[in-house]
C-alpha cells in the first residue's frame, strides 16, 4: 500500500490503524472523507507518529484526538 498517494483507501486505513493502535471507541466520529493534500500530508505524519509510539499519556491521546476532529471538520 502506498500511503503517498491520497486516497480514500489509505485514509480509512490509517484511521482505523490510529484508532485501534489508540484504542479508540468512536471510530465514527472520525470518519474522514476525501482530504486536500495539506490535510492528507498532516494526517499521514499523525499516522506515523502513532505507529511509532507503543504508550500515551492522556494528554497526548487528548491531542491527538482534538487533531483527527480538526482535520474531520475541514474535510
């Protein structure tokens, strides 16, 4: 899979992968649909942030999760 490549293919897969990887219950609210590049850029290096962690303080998963409404409410 090529994550450089916006799609919505990819979005959901990195969505889903950040919200298992999270732990996150509402997967729906952050259903993203088709994103600009900027937007996709910004979500591609939260992927790879969350991926790279195995632990996160709650005010880091607070963060992240103001961050992936941000890019929903754009969308």
């Amino acid at each position: 899979m090529d994550l450089s490549v916006n799609t919505q293919e990819n979005i959901d897969f990195m969505v889903n992968e950040i919200v298992s990887k999270l732990k996150m219950v509402n997967i729906g609210a952050l259903q993203l649909q088709s994103l600009d590049d900027d937007l996709y850029e910004e979500l591609c290096e939260i992927y790879e942030m969350v991926m790279k962690k195995n632990n996160f303080s709650p005010n880091e998963m607070q963060a992240l999760a103001e961050e992936l409404g941000r890019l929903r409410k754009n969308a």
